[in-house]
C-alpha cells in the first residue's frame, strides 16, 4: 500500500479529493522529521460526514487540521527548495481539499427592514439611483442586502423614477461626431467621415485627394443636411483649418434657434476625445484601410513608390480611387446594417444603426431626435450655402484626361489590375519625363 493509499485509509479521506494536492501538500503534515510514514494513529473509525454537516463534532477531522497546520506551517520539503507557509496552505491547500469550513453563511438584512429604509431615502432624495441606494443602505444603514433585491424594490416602489433615469441615458451624445482620417495620406487618399452620435449611424465616409480644403468638406456636409432635409443640433470636431467653412454653416443656420447651444452649435475639441468617431475609424481600419496601409507599404519596398513624389501620388490617385471608394462604401452599409447587442454598462442603444437613425420613433420615444432640425433645401438660405461648398474632390479635368488617353481610358476592377495599370503608367511617365 502506498503513501496516498495509507492516508486515505487511515483518516477516511473521500476517494474524488484529488491525490496530486494530497501527495504535494497534504502528506508533508503526515510525515516525522526522518521522512518517513508515522505509524497507525489511534483515530476513532467514524463515517464521512454529508455536506453541510457540522464538522466540528469531529474530532478526527478537527486533528488532522491541526497536524497539518502544525506541520506545514515548520517543515520545508526536502532541502527547502519549497517553503509551505501557513497563510499559502489555508488560502490554497484547505479549498481544494473541500476543508475550508471557517467562514458561514451570511445573514442578510430582512426584507420589511430594507423596503423601510429605501421608502426613506426616496422621500429625502426621489432621484437617487439604483447604485446610489445599496451605497447608502450598505454604508450608511449598515444592511447586508443584495443588489438584485434592492432593484426589484426600487422598480416596484419608484417605476417612473427608474424609467426616466433609464430614458435620460438615450439623450447623451447627440450629435454629429466628425473628423479626417489620415492613415492613408502619405499615398494620396485623404479619408473624411462623420457618425450621429446617438445611433451611430454613419452618415458620410468619403475618399477624395484632399481633406484640408474646408469647402470640399463643407460639400459632405451639405450634400447630408440636403439628403435627411434637416441640420444637426451641435456638431463636434477638431480646431482645423478643414472644419472652419462647416462650423460657420452650422452656426448660421442655427442663428435664429433660442436654444443654450444656438450660439456654439459646433463644438471644437481634441480628435481623440471624439469617442465616436474615433470607434469608426478602429473599425475602418480592420475592415478596410490596413489591407490598403499593407498593400501601399509593399509598393514602396519594391521600389514603386516615393512617398512625396506627386508623380506617383496622382497615379495612385487615379488608379486607385475606384476601388476604395467602393470598398468604403461597402464596410459603411455593412455597419449601417449590422445589429449593436446591448450592453450592461454605458449608454449605448442597441439595435440597427440605419434604423435608429431613420425610425428612432421605434425606441418609445418620441423626443430621442430631437437633435435634428428640418430644413426646406428649396430656401435661398439652403442654395447660398451651396454656392460656397464644392463638390467634387478629384483629380482635375487635364490630368484625368492625359492619364486616361495614355491607358486608352482602362476601368480597374481588382487590386491587381490596379497595380499592374500603376506600374505601367508610373513607367510610361518616368521615360517620358526623365530620357
């Protein structure tokens, strides 16, 4: 018979305690200083006590607590390679050999106690929140309670007070988060986007040769008030030059509102704080933009692009416009599309963004657009600012057309044919240019 067996015998252990802890841990108590088993010990044969059982009535059981505590709490194993401290065996050893039996069952606070307290705490404070309460009732009331108890309480003594606190949370944010992306600049394709805050619907991502021309920008901007026939309530972005022509259109059309923010309806503020968007481009970039940063990257280890020459950035611009313009139009309806799951904390609104932006009435709510003020596009307001926007964010009408007589006017279709067109323009070019 071998050591785990002999112990198993002589203290009554039950079969499924695991014999790796007991060989490691639990047989150091059992041993002398010599190394070696002690003889039988003198212990009255008493059945395995059954689960919940007081064990204290025990004596065997309480003994072998003791001899292991006594024991492992001096002895080192072997050359004291591995020191078994008392604080490490009750912490580790004793739970996983099912002998933690200090701690007992905690007495909760009744529940007529509780209700009394929390009907006093909303008198004081009728706004207090779930949180807040079992923070009072715990600290300053000194109750053991459970959280799920005191919220079914407080939805049962105070439903509309919890209502209102849980609609308050859908008027966060609202507002048009717009920013520049420029991952992509060194090779010419400049990235604009703009996301509503509430929904997260995104409402325009656009690729052109330049997102620092503020009436380029200014034409997103106006294209979307013209497609929803409405203006936003404030805007939020970054203090650059691009976004000067879109802060003045947002606060003139905003001039007659009597509203607090009627005057500062364009928020200026650093692009990393501007959580929205900056979720949107983590997104682009999975989905889109670092297959792109990879692709661009290799054509300059192969020697086929210079970044700053403005020979290779127009031909970049011109071969590869097309397809990322289709691609982000595609990773935009896909996210428009896709369903956002609900979440335990924050104030996130679940559901689809395309139809929490367009139907926002299927919430309950009907106040939660509110953010959005309609606009007649047919206005002389609406048609002067289109006069001081500009549409189009290409390469200019000479350029396209030399480019497009030298490739007999090829439309890409992959990515490959884009480059194999790149290259073979680049060439072209270059022997025209420099022999």
């Amino acid at each position: 018979m071998n050591s785990i067996q002999s112990m198993i015998t002589y203290f009554r252990l039950p079969v499924h305690v695991n014999q790796r802890s007991i060989s490691n841990h639990a047989l150091l108590s059992l041993v002398n200083t010599n190394n070696e088993m002690p003889g039988k010990l003198d212990l009255p044969i008493q059945p395995w006590p059954k689960l919940g059982e007081d064990l204290t009535f025990w004596p065997w059981f309480v003994m072998i607590i003791h001899v292991e505590l006594c024991f492992v709490s001096l002895k080192s194993h072997n050359n004291g390679a591995y020191n078994y401290r008392l604080e490490y065996f009750k912490r580790k050893i004793i739970p996983k050999l099912h002998l933690n039996i200090r701690r007992g069952g905690e007495s909760l606070t009744e529940f007529d106690e509780i209700v009394h307290l929390i009907q006093i705490e909303l008198l004081l404070k009728p706004d207090r929140s779930i949180t807040d309460m079992l923070f009072r009732l715990k600290v300053m009331h000194g109750c053991n309670v459970r959280r799920e108890m005191v919220r079914q309480i407080m939805r049962t003594l105070d439903p509309v007070g919890v209502f209102q606190r849980k609609g308050n949370k859908l008027k966060r944010r609202q507002y048009f988060s717009k920013d520049q992306y420029d991952k992509l600049s060194p090779y010419g394709i400049f990235i604009s986007g703009c996301i509503d805050g509430f929904s997260r619907y995104v409402l325009w991502c656009k690729a052109g040769i330049s997102n620092k021309n503020p009436a380029k920008i200014a034409g997103y901007f106006l294209s979307t008030v013209e497609h929803v026939k409405g203006y936003p309530h404030i805007i939020r972005g970054d203090a650059g030059t691009e976004n000067m022509t879109v802060a003045t259109m947002q606060n003139f059309l905003r001039e007659d509102d009597e509203d607090s923010f009627s005057k500062k309806a364009f928020i200026f503020g650093k692009s990393t704080h501007n959580q929205r968007i900056e979720r949107w481009w983590g997104t682009l970039r999975v989905k889109c933009t670092d297959r792109w940063i990879h692709h661009f990257k290799e054509l300059e280890r192969d020697g086929h692009f210079t970044i700053g020459d403005i020979v290779h950035t127009t031909l970049i611009q011109y071969c590869y416009m097309d397809i990322i313009r289709r691609e982000l139009d595609d990773v935009t309806y896909a996210w428009n599309c896709h369903r956002i799951r609900s979440q335990k904390h924050g104030d996130i609104v679940p559901g689809i963004p395309d139809l929490l932006y367009n139907v926002p009435e299927m919430l309950g709510n009907p106040d939660c657009r509110n953010y959005i003020h309609a606009m007649d596009t047919n206005s002389d307001g609406f048609h002067f600012l289109r006069s001081q926007c500009c549409f189009g964010n290409d390469l200019d009408e000479d350029t396209k057309s030399t480019l497009d007589a030298i490739c007999d006017k090829y439309h890409v279709k992959s990515v490959f044919e884009a480059k194999s067109l790149y290259i073979l323009l680049k060439n072209a070019l270059e022997a025209r240019l420099y022999h």
